[in-house]
C-alpha cells in the first residue's frame, strides 16, 4: 500500500500572493515607495519579532490586541517574543536603539500578526504600507502624514474613501475625561450591550467604539472627548483642522473615534473607504503618539504615523474600479526560441537582460511548435528564433506577436545586432 505524502496549505487566515494578483502588490508597493520619497521619508526595515515588552508597553498590555490576538512564543534560548502585530512600536524601538537625527521620518511595509476571526478583510497575517515621524510635534506634520495618505489614495485610482478624526488630548486632559466618562458611564450601565454591562469600567474609551446600539445610544448622550480637551490640545487640533482644509483635505470630525492601541495622544485619524464592506472599511489610521518614546525608554519625543492595509486597499481599488486582475501585470519584451540545444539563447538572453530588456525562454530543448505557444502565452511582445539554419549563418528571426499580419511581423537580423534593434524597436 502506497501512503500519499502528506500535503499542507496556508494557515488559516493567511494567503499566498502569487500572479496576477502579486503585480497589484508590485504596483502598490512600488507607488507607495516613491510617494514616501517623494515627502522625505527614508525606509526603516526591522524585526518581523521583538522582546514581547516592545508591543505590551507600547500597544499597551490591556489592549485588545495584547491581551487576545498577539502571537507570543519563547524561542529557544528562554526569551519571550512576539510576532508583530503592527509597525509602529517596532519602528520607535528602532529610534529609541539608533538616535538617529530628528525629526526622522521612516516609512515601511511590513507583514503584522493578529490572531482574529478571520474573514474578508480581516486576516490572521496582514500586510501594512505606513510611515512615522518622530521629534515634532508641530501641527504642521499631522497635516503632512494625513495629506500624503490622502493623495496616496487617490494616486491609486480611489475616490470613494473618507477621513475620520478625533484628538485624544494628552494624558491629563484625556485622564480626567476618562473620570468623567466613567461617572457616566456607571449611571448608566445597565443600559451597555452585554459585553460592556461586565466590563465598562476597565477601560471606559472602549463603550466608545461599541458599534452595538444600546452602547451608541448612551454614549452620545454622555460626554465627548473633544469638549474636554485642554486649550493647548484644542489649539493643536484647530490648527491641524484648519490646515487640512486649506490643502482641500475633508475631515468629517468623529469624537467616538478611540483607536485599539494605548499610545495615541492628540490626534486620531482613519481612512474608511465606502466600497467595503462596513465592518472591515478602515483602509488606514494613525495618529499621534507623543509619549511612546518615553515608554520605550528614550527622552521624550513627539511622534506620529499612519499605516495601511495593503489587502483592503486592493479590495477597494477592485471594488471601486472593476479593473481586470491582470491591468498592471508587466509583460515581458522578448521571448527566445531556441532550437539548436546548443548554449546560443543562455548567451542571448544574458546580452538582453544585461541591456535591460526583459526576456524570458523555454526550457527543455522543446519542439519549435511548442516553444512558440509558451512565447504566446508568456504575453511578451517579441519572438527571438534561433534555429541550425539562423546559427549557421549568424542571424536571429524577430517575430513581432501582436502584429496580425504573420508575413510582415518577421525580420531576420545579424546576430550581433540583435539587442541593438530589439532597443530601436521597443522605442518606437
Ligand atoms: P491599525 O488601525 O490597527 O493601526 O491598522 C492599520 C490598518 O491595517 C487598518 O486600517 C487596516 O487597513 C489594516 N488592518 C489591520 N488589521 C487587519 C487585519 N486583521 N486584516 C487586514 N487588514 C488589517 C496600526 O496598526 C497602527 N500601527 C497605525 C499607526 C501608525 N498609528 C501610528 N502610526
């Protein structure tokens, strides 16, 4: 009896990106990479783990996320880790280790580690585009992160998304509000859904984002963040407001919105995009956090950032404009044909390539037909035909695959001006 081996696939709630889809991801990445160029940001690359202390301190270690969803592990040697579950505590640790000079502006991409219920949208590993800025606290920067967001979007052809912000004020203006909310709060607690009836009191700012009605209900009659904020927290985000506006920048004000981790202070911002899906239409969001530094053990240093999420960015651009998978799928320039099993296409594809043309061949010492239907398929624009009858008198066939017109679409050339006229013909 023959057992099959076993086979495996992806974990739950994780996904392989392989073509055609991976050339969106290409596309995104490489737009996104030359837009944080664009605005001063350098690329910051770190651990995919740190010491689990990084994130409970800088997340927070009663965040949802800490407490339920962060993939902790010992590794060998006994120290505690944990996957990350988003970049910024990550990339302040990487500060707080390096002082390199401020104000630093980093921008990554970088997978994150969340162990949720997955579904649409919302994976077990996803994927992030951010950037972060550390040592100002001038308005002025909020305005820049949000507005380069903003634009990023619609660089990708989106137009159906949203901003949504909020200021946390600062630890004391948001303290004494919590004392407040929590006063309320307790008056009220047999009206909360059932999960906040038990749990309101540890962390009141959650009731806030209870999407449950019998929560929205008393919350909006209770008190709002931002009339409790102090005058110089008030003052930071009427300019930030104000500015948004001038640059065309709409931000609808949501003073329910408190985001899942623990360092934010003073402004809070989400991009919601409406060709989603509701419960998953957040395609980014960020924020001030001007004392995570601190936490992590540097002088106190402002910081801000945002992050996206690269699935869900690439749900809405399908969603919003219904393009063919394959739209930003690159094709290659030449394909080579190569029937005298002798070293002459290795020898011509390096000479391509090297001069910056993408080319690609069959492998295998195929029949003529069947490596001209791989060149068809393969999209590329160029058949290079190398047969004993092209090698013996130093010539190669280009064959043009998108012409119709078969006797036309060929040429015969000396070997050794090859790539010279492939260059001329790709400039036409
Ligand atoms: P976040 O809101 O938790 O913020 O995540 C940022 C974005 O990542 C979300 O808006 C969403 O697009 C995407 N995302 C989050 N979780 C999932 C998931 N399970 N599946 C698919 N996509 C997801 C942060 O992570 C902060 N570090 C953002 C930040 C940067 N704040 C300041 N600087």
């Amino acid at each position: 009896m023959s057992s099959q081996p076993q086979t495996f696939r992806a974990p739950v709630g994780t996904h392989d990106v392989i073509g055609p889809d991976s050339a969106q991801w290409e596309n995104l990445i490489a737009m996104f990479a030359e837009t944080a160029f664009r605005y001063g940001f350098e690329l910051v690359i770190s651990p995919l783990f740190e010491d689990v202390g990084v994130f409970n301190r800088g997340i927070g270690e009663n965040s949802e996320v800490a407490t339920k969803e962060m993939y902790v592990f010992e590794d060998r040697g006994g120290r505690t880790l944990a996957l990350r579950p988003e970049g910024t505590a990550s990339v302040v640790r990487a500060f707080v280790q390096h002082q390199p000079t401020t104000p630093w502006k980093a921008w990554y991409v970088t997978p994150a580690f969340r162990y949720e219920r997955p579904q649409a949208g919302r994976y077990r590993q996803h994927h992030q585009i951010g950037v972060e800025v550390l040592g100002t606290d001038d308005p002025a920067v909020d305005v820049e992160v949000i507005t380069m967001a903003w634009r990023f979007f619609a660089s990708l052809g989106l137009t159906r998304y949203r901003l949504l912000i909020n200021s946390m004020g600062h630890d004391e203006c948001r303290g004494a509000y919590v004392e407040l909310l929590r006063e309320y709060l307790g008056a009220h607690a047999s009206d909360l859904c059932d999960e906040h009836q038990k749990v309101w009191s540890e962390n009141p700012l959650r009731v806030l984002d209870c999407k449950k009605t019998a929560c929205i209900d008393v919350t909006s009659k209770g008190p709002m963040l931002p009339d409790h904020i102090c005058d110089p927290c008030r003052t930071h985000f009427d300019a930030v407001i104000a500015a948004l506006s001038d640059l065309g920048v709409e931000a609808t004000l949501n003073p329910r919105l408190v985001r899942g981790f623990d360092y934010y202070t003073r402004t809070t911002f989400e991009f919601v995009a409406d060709a989603l899906d509701g419960a998953q239409n957040a395609i980014g969001g960020g924020g001030r956090y001007d004392k995570l530094a601190e936490q992590l053990g540097a002088k106190p240093t402002s910081g801000i950032g945002f992050g996206c999420g690269i699935e869900r960015l690439l749900l809405t651009r399908a969603a919003e404009n219904e393009l063919p998978l394959n739209f930003l799928q690159r094709t290659l320039d030449c394909f080579v044909v190569d029937t005298t099993a002798t070293n002459a296409a290795s020898r011509l594809l390096d000479e391509l390539r090297s001069a910056g043309i993408a080319a690609d061949r069959a492998y295998d010492n195929r029949s003529m037909k069947s490596q001209m239907k791989v060149a068809d398929k393969s999209g590329a624009r160029f058949a290079l035909l190398m047969g004993a009858q092209e090698l013996a008198a130093g010539e190669v066939t280009i064959r043009d695959l998108r012409s119709e017109d078969f006797a036309q679409s060929q040429e015969t050339t000396s070997r050794n001006n090859v790539v010279a006229t492939i260059l001329n013909l790709l400039a036409k």
